[in-house]
C-alpha cells in the first residue's frame, strides 16, 4: 500500500467517520483512482471506524505544513 498526495486527496471529502466498506464505496462512486481502491482493500480491519485520512496515512501533510509562520521572516 502507498499514499500520494494525490491519491489521498481523493478522500478529503469522504463521509467521515466511516469504516473500510464506506470509504471503497465512495472512492468508486466518486471516480477515484483504482489505486485508491486498491490501497483501501489493503487496510487489514473491515470493522474499524476511521475518523480521518490521518487514520489510514498518518503521515498526511495537515495544511500547517504548507504554511511557514510568517512572524519568523
């Protein structure tokens, strides 16, 4: 399983929380990428309820990332 940010983006607008089943059922209504769906297939629990994208990819940029504070400068 990999994450781009491409990828993951395609799951910022998911039903959130939702478990393994409800975010392969967005993806594929939503045209995302088969990789997406793939990577989803790969969680390992079906029951689990994710509250975020930070959940499945915890290594997902947050928007504080992008921005550098703007006092230091």
């Amino acid at each position: 399983m990999y994450w781009t940010l491409e990828l993951a983006s395609k799951l910022e607008d998911a039903p959130w929380p939702a478990t393994k089943g409800e975010l392969i059922d967005y993806a594929v209504r939503s045209g995302a990428p088969a990789e997406v769906v793939e990577n989803l297939n790969d969680l390992e629990d079906d029951e689990e309820v994710y509250d975020s994208i930070e959940d499945i990819w915890p290594d997902y940029p947050s928007k504080e990332d992008f921005f550098f504070n703007e006092d230091e400068y």
